[in-house]
C-alpha cells in the first residue's frame, strides 16, 4: 500500500467522523444498520478506532463501505485524491437520502431546494454587489460641557 495512503486514510476518517458529530460507537452502529452482515462481522468502535490510529489497515470492502456512508469516492478517503467535489444537483436528483440538519427531505422538498439553489446560481450572473455597510463611531453626550472636565 502507498504509503500516502496509509498516512491520509487515518487523518481523512476521523475528520470525516468528527465533521458529522460521530463518536466510534455512533458510526459503528450507524454502519451496522445501513450495511447488515452477520454478527460476526460488524464493525466495532474499537475497530474503527484502530483505524483512525493507523494500527490496523481496514478491508477493501470496508473502505468501500466508509465511502459510501461518508458519501465520498474511496480515492479521498484513501488520500489519492486531494478534494471531493460533488455537483449538488446530481446530489438531488440520485436515490440517496438526504437531509437537513437532521430532517429527512422528500422528493418535493428536494425539488423545492433544487429549483431555489438554481434560481441562486443562474441570477447572480446579473447581480452587482450592494456597497459594504460603512462603520460611523458616534459620539457619545454625556451632557458634560467640554471645558469642564
């Protein structure tokens, strides 16, 4: 294995984990329950901490199954790729769940978000940017006569 590979798949997992507020036993679960096998193979959190630490190197299925989860391509995940790029629009149009600070969004919701983001995008090019609020101190009146301090 690259050795790239072995440095960044720890660091980019555990970023991952922690940009989505999981600790081990969430998303050992969360994967349990989005992707069944037998009990003896589940993930465990001692086994994804094994990974963030870079003692234990995971499966190609597992990695597979933590690029799926996080929704990015193996390649980041891996460090082989520096950026993930999504295009949003692919994003609302796949089979994949989507939500909204944890509310699940429905197809019209979807649709609604997609046709806002677009209406967005396609205006701006029209658009000119409003001046910068300009900042005035304000003097304060303590009712006090300047030549008498």
């Amino acid at each position: 294995m690259n050795r790239t590979v072995i440095i960044m798949f720890p660091e980019r997992l555990r970023a991952l984990r922690r940009g989505k507020n999981l600790t081990l036993p969430q998303l050992a679960q969360l994967l349990n329950e989005q992707f069944p096998t037998d009990e003896e193979h589940q993930n465990t959190p001692s086994q994804i901490g094994n990974w963030e630490r870079g003692v234990r190197t995971p499966s190609y299925v597992e990695v597979q199954k933590l690029a799926s989860f996080f929704n990015v391509t193996m390649d980041y995940l891996t460090g082989l790729t520096e950026n993930s790029t999504y295009d949003l629009a692919r994003l609302f149009i796949s089979d994949k769940s989507l939500q909204f600070n944890g509310q699940n969004l429905d197809s019209s919701d979807r649709y609604e978000i997609y046709q806002l983001i677009s209406g967005y995008i396609h205006g701006k090019t029209g658009r000119t940017q409003p001046p910068a609020p300009t900042m005035k101190q304000e003097e304060l009146d303590l009712g006090m006569d300047k030549n008498n301090h």
